[in-house]
C-alpha cells in the first residue's frame, strides 16, 4: 500500500473514531438538562392546577407583607378530635385552662382557644362561647402535648367556620388549621346565613380578604391597603386598617367603606416603637381613637373627621410602661383602655367619660381580668377568669370546661 492511500485511509478512521469537542458536549447536556428541568416544571405546575381547589385560599395568603417572608401557609383539613361528651367538668388544682383568643360574628356565635394544661403537658381546645361555655374540638396543632405553641390566633369566616393557627414547637411560622362545626351542630339548629361583606385577615399582617353571605369560604378583595405591615383592626362603619406608610414608616390608618374597592390613607406624624402594635377604636365611624408607643411614650389620638386626620397624640406618660394595651370605644360614649404587660400583676383598665381628655381606673367587678378582644357587638377578656361584657361596664365570668382530649 502506496503512503498517499496509507495516509487517505487513517485520515478515515480518524475522522469516525474522533470524540467530539468538549464545549459541545457541555452546551448539549446544558440543553438536555434545560429540556428536563421545563419538563419537570410543566408536570409540576399540572399537578399544582389538579390539587390548588383542594388548597383554601393558598395563594392568596402567602403573607405577602408578613414579618415571616416565604412561609407558604396551607390548611389541613380535619380539626382535631371532635368532643362528644357534654359532661364537661369545671378547672381542678391539678388542670388549668386559658382562654387566649377569641373570635366571632357576634358575642351570640363567638368561639374561643382554650389552653388546657397538666404539668408541662397541654391540649389546646376550641370551645364555643355561648350561654355556656362548651368544648368543640380538642387536639388542635399541637402533635405532641409537650410542644411549645406561640402566638394562637382565631379567626371567625361564618357563623360555624373558623380558622386556627399558631407557631407549635420548632416551626418557623404559622400553620393555618380550618375548623368547620357544620357536622356538630344539627342543620334546623344552625344559624343563618351572614348577610353581605364580612371582612377577614387569616394572617396577622397578612392580605385583607372577605367572606361574602356566611359561605366560609375567603375571597380576595379588589385593592389592598398600600400599607406596611397591616392590621385589621375595626370592622365598625368601615374597614379600619392600622400599619407603616411604605415610604415615612409613619403609623397609617386606611378604611374602605366600599368592600375593599378602594381605601383612604392617612398619617399620624409618629413612627411607632419596634414591637408595639397600634389599638383603633371607633363607636359611629366619624370620632376614631387610636393608641400608639413612639419614642418611649404611649400616644393617644383622636380623629373627629372619620380618620381623614389625625391631631398630635395626647401623651400618656403613666402608660409607656406596658407592652400591649387595647381601646375600647361602646355605644354609651365612653372610652375604656385595658393595658397588660404579659405578667402576674393582670391588666390595668381604665375609663374616659370626656371624650379621653382624662381617664380613671376601673376595679372589681365592673373590670376584666385579662386583654380584650372586641366583637361585633360587645366584648371578651382572655386569661385564666375569662369574662364577657355588651357594654365594657358590666362583665359576666365565663366558666371554662375541662375535657380530657
């Protein structure tokens, strides 16, 4: 064989046997790799479309302006074990029971978390606060009865829907629970429908939402108040929303008197204190009260034109010193401010009969024993000797039950 054919032929062979340029390969399997990713997307995505109806209200309460960014709330359908026996015993030295959140149309239809606790070991309960006190649900979040639980929260959709939710043990954030007492309570029994717009915040600075005729279930409003942090507050002659203006960090209140369709703003002129939450109070919607903590002082407000301004804060000094405090405004005209630090020493609760210039402190009786929670159409104290009021002046004890779970 001539050296031209010899040379002719190995030139053949290398050109079949040659491996192909390194960047190629790494471009191609980038493609594929690309290609398998879109197509792992895509059958994702389908099977998100297949399951997002059995999802409540997922997407809409991705705590969007919450102060636990990426927490993805999902509920669980079930809600604790239901309560059968109606032998439900009072408290017992070795049991305590604490209410520590209510929530409810009207003070007729409220329900409460009960905190039952034996030693280190709890059960935390949903009861329904009616003329007598009654365990609904036992179980609630918790997977283990040594679990921590931080920050329960109740929220009323209806008459017989409610959701709970709260941080148990290690978890980052929330874990919203629904509760329906639709099965519990007999069909001829149970209360009509809500009329109208009844609006709902599943997330403490979560998106406002709305439940529409008493269905339970939440829908999203048209616009949402542009605000930081936002807390719904009052639903009395309007939607009252407390929070940060994006740009100063100036406490802001907006209210919709149209359903969420659109919202009016305004600011306070103070920037509150890290930690404090701000309390809004209003009888008839025009005289509004909101309490505010900035720059070591509690503030108190008044607006006399429906919140479209806000004078300066009349200064509180002899109330700086607590850590949560709430205003309650009833239909007789007077003012009452309970005031808590979280400690054995209780609440202090006070009264205004002048519109707030001056206030006097309120004891026995005629005071709660723990924070307030306003309704509809009264009031409910937390803590170990719940009570309830129509008028904020006379409060009636609840008795706890106590159920084994």
């Amino acid at each position: 064989m001539s050296d031209e054919r010899f040379n002719d032929l190995r030139s053949d062979i290398e050109r079949n046997i040659l491996q192909p340029d390194f960047d190629d390969v790494v471009a191609r399997a980038r493609s594929r790799r690309r290609r398998r990713r879109l197509n792992n997307g895509i059958g994702a995505f389908a099977a998100v479309a297949v399951l997002l109806p059995a999802l409540t209200y997922v997407g809409f309460v991705l705590s969007q302006a919450s102060n636990r960014p990426g927490i993805v709330q999902i509920g669980i359908a079930g809600g604790g074990a239901v309560i059968t026996d109606t032998t439900q015993s009072g408290p017992s030295p070795d049991i305590t029971a604490t209410l520590v959140a209510v929530s409810g149309v009207d003070l007729a239809h409220a329900y409460g978390l009960v905190d039952e606790c034996s030693g280190s070991e709890c059960d935390l309960q949903l009861v329904a606060l009616a003329a007598k006190a009654e365990t609904k649900r036992a179980g609630l979040l918790r997977k283990s009865p040594l679990q921590s639980l931080e920050d329960p929260r109740l929220v009323a959709l209806d008459y017989l829907d409610v959701q709970v939710s709260g941080v148990v043990g290690n978890d980052i954030g929330p874990t919203p629970l629904p509760v329906s007492l639709r099965p519990i309570f007999p069909a001829h029994n149970a209360p009509s429908a809500v009329s109208g717009a009844v609006p709902v915040q599943l997330d403490q600075h979560g998106p406002i939402g709305v439940v529409w005729n008493g269905k339970g279930e939440v829908s999203q409003i048209p616009s949402q108040p542009a605000l930081l942090s936002p807390e719904l507050v009052s639903t009395v002659h309007g939607w009252w929303v407390t929070g940060e203006d994006p740009t100063t960090k100036e406490v802001a209140v907006a209210v919709s008197r149209n359903n969420g369709a659109t919202w009016s703003t305004s600011l306070t002129g103070v920037i509150a204190d890290p930690g404090y939450e701000s309390a809004l109070a209003t009888a008839d919607g025009r005289k509004v009260y909101l309490l505010v903590h900035s720059s070591g002082q509690m503030l108190l407000f008044r607006s006399t034109d429906s919140g479209a301004s806000w004078p300066n804060g009349q200064p509180e000094n002899k109330w700086s010193g607590y850590k949560r405090y709430g205003i309650l405004t009833p239909q007789s005209g007077s003012i009452s401010v309970w005031l808590s630090n979280d400690d054995a020493a209780g609440i202090s609760y006070l009264r205004s009969t002048d519109a707030g210039s001056s206030f006097s402190p309120v004891i026995g009786p005629y005071a709660p024993t723990g924070e307030v929670v306003s309704l509809s159409d009264g009031y409910v104290s937390l803590g170990t000797q719940p009570s309830l009021s129509k008028d904020s002046r006379i409060w009636t004890s609840i008795a706890l039950p106590i159920v084994q779970p």
